[in-house]
C-alpha cells in the first residue's frame, strides 16, 4: 500500500506517512490507521481493495491478540 500510494498519490502519501518536523519518513500511525478506516479511496479501485484487505487483516490480528490470552486461561 505504502509504496502504490508513493508512486500514484503521491500528496496522500507524503501527508500519511509526514511525522513533524523530520518529514515523510515511514508510517505514521496517528495518520496511517484513520486513512485505511476512512471511506477515502483517492477514487482509486486498487486503493480500495488494499484498504479492505488490511481492515481485514488488522480487524483478525487485534481479536486474536486479545482472545488468545483468554483461550489460555480458560484451557489451561
């Protein structure tokens, strides 16, 4: 995603990725995580379907992250 953003919307991406004064380095989380739950797709399919890959992706990893310590206990 991070590098389809920087060589097609580039703006979008120098503003997600900008972290104060240092500039577009990496991810910036306090930008990253709002623009992929966003309904702003920069009317781009491509970038639509990435978005709805990664809420995917992100949405299991933080359920697993907090189930698994629960399923321990309780099978333990």
């Amino acid at each position: 995603m991070n590098k389809y953003l920087k060589e097609n919307h580039f703006e979008k991406w120098k503003y997600i990725n900008h972290i104060g004064s240092i500039g577009p380095l990496t991810v910036n989380s306090f930008t990253w995580i709002p623009f992929i739950f966003s309904e702003d797709d920069l009317d781009d399919r491509i970038v639509e379907d990435i978005k709805k890959q990664i809420r995917k992706n992100f949405i299991f990893s933080t359920i697993s992250f907090f189930l698994m310590p629960i399923l321990s206990l309780m099978f333990m």
